[in-house]
C-alpha cells in the first residue's frame, strides 16, 4: 500500500506542483498541491504506521495465529 501511494502521489499530484496538470487547470503550486493530495496522504500515513508498528493484537494476523497455535497445541503437534 505504501508503494501504492506513492506511485499515485508522484504520477497524479506532483503535476499540479509544476502547474502542468491537464485535470487541474489553472491550479498549481504547492497549496494546490497539499488540497488534492491530502487523501492519497492519509492513506500513505496510514500504510506507513501499519508497515513500522505492525496490526496488533486485535487484528486478524493475530487471532488467526493464536487459533492456529491452540489447535497445534490441542493436537500436540506444537514445536516447542
């Protein structure tokens, strides 16, 4: 998802800063730029936290692991 953004950010909005965006005429500079673009970094922000803090303990990698491993441990087949 990271990548993701920023290809979007770097392909769709980094036009609008050089005041060449054909979709955006008559809009450019780095205000304009900051407008269109604050969804796509949102979602960068985002993706960036879940990539360096991880999904957490309430997540479903998490309870997936935890259910996988109790029924191992159920069947005795846990390497320990």
């Amino acid at each position: 998802m990271t990548v993701n953004m920023l290809g979007a950010l770097l392909i769709t909005k980094l036009p609008i800063l050089w005041g060449d965006a054909p979709l955006f005429a008559g809009k450019s500079g780095w205000w304009d730029l900051a407008h269109a673009s604050r969804t796509d970094l949102a979602q960068l922000c985002g993706s960036l936290f879940l990539l360096l803090v991880g999904a957490g303990a309430l997540s479903l990698d998490a309870r997936l692991a935890r259910t996988t491993h109790t029924e191992a441990a159920a069947a005795g087949t846990v390497a320990r």
